[in-house]
C-alpha cells in the first residue's frame, strides 16, 4: 500500500466520507428515537433474566434428587451400559446430567437459585427507583445529539 494509490483511487475515499456522514446522521437519529426504550427493555431483560435462570436453577435443585432416585430404582445406567457394551461402542452412555442445570449439590444449587432472583428483584427495583436519573440522561443525551445535528461539521 503506497500513499499514490489514494490519489488513483479518490472515489473510493469520497464515497467513504459521504457514507460515513449519512450513517453518523442515521446513528444519531436511531438512538434520539430508541434511547429510553433502549435503556428500559435492558432493565427489564436483565431482571427477567436472572429472575428466570434463578427459577430454572430451582427446578433443577428439586427435579435432581428426584431424577437420581428414579435412575438408582430402575438401575437406567446399568442398562444403558449393557446396551453400549452390547453395541460394541465405548461411548459410556448415562442419564446424568439430563435436564435443568446442577452442580450435583442441591443446598449450592438452591443458594444459587435465590442469589440469581435475588439479583433479577435488585435490578428491576434499581430500575424503578433510578427512573428520574435515567429519564436525566437520556434527556442531556438528546440535547447533546441535537447539538450534534445543528452543527454537523462535529460529525467530522
């Protein structure tokens, strides 16, 4: 690459400007119109979130002890093996692990579980009590983006 080539090629350097000028406008515009919404559907996700992989994490602190007892009774592994062993494959196929996430602890799991919903209840109630201040910022942002569209020359 030799400083020469841009001059052969001062089109593309053109087009680059004029596109980035348009896409820096369109960028403005997009975030003055989906800002708040942008930071309240944040809020809201993650607190569902959490509150949902706290929810998921229960069932599978409870559906685990029940799923090792029904594995134990039916002696499932045992066959399993069998059948593996029969087939000539050496996979060592088992039914642990099957379902909701666990780390084999059910007083971990639960202690996980309540700290994820916990964690969900925190954020939406920061959401709710940091409205004003969010309602502040998005506000100043917006002021600063029509700052930014009056004078476009910033852009640059």
């Amino acid at each position: 690459f030799h400083a020469a080539e841009v001059m052969e090629d001062w089109y593309l350097v053109a087009a680059a400007a004029v596109l980035a000028v348009f896409l820096g406008f369109a960028y403005l515009f997009l975030v003055k119109c989906f800002a708040k919404p942008c930071v309240y559907v944040t809020f809201v996700l993650s607190s569902l979130g959490c509150i949902l992989f706290g929810v998921y994490m229960m069932l599978g602190a409870q559906s685990q002890s029940t799923l090792d007892t029904f594995i134990k009774d039916l002696k499932v592994d045992q066959v399993l093996t069998s059948i593996d062993t029969a087939i000539g494959n050496s996979t060592n196929i088992t039914m642990s692990g099957m379902g909701a996430p666990t780390t084999g602890n059910k007083g971990a799991d639960t202690a996980i579980a309540v700290a994820c919903m916990l964690l969900g209840i925190a954020i939406a109630i920061a959401g709710c009590c940091m409205r004003r201040s969010i309602n502040l910022v998005v506000a100043s942002f917006a002021a600063t983006l029509e700052c930014l569209q009056d004078m476009p020359i910033l852009l640059l």
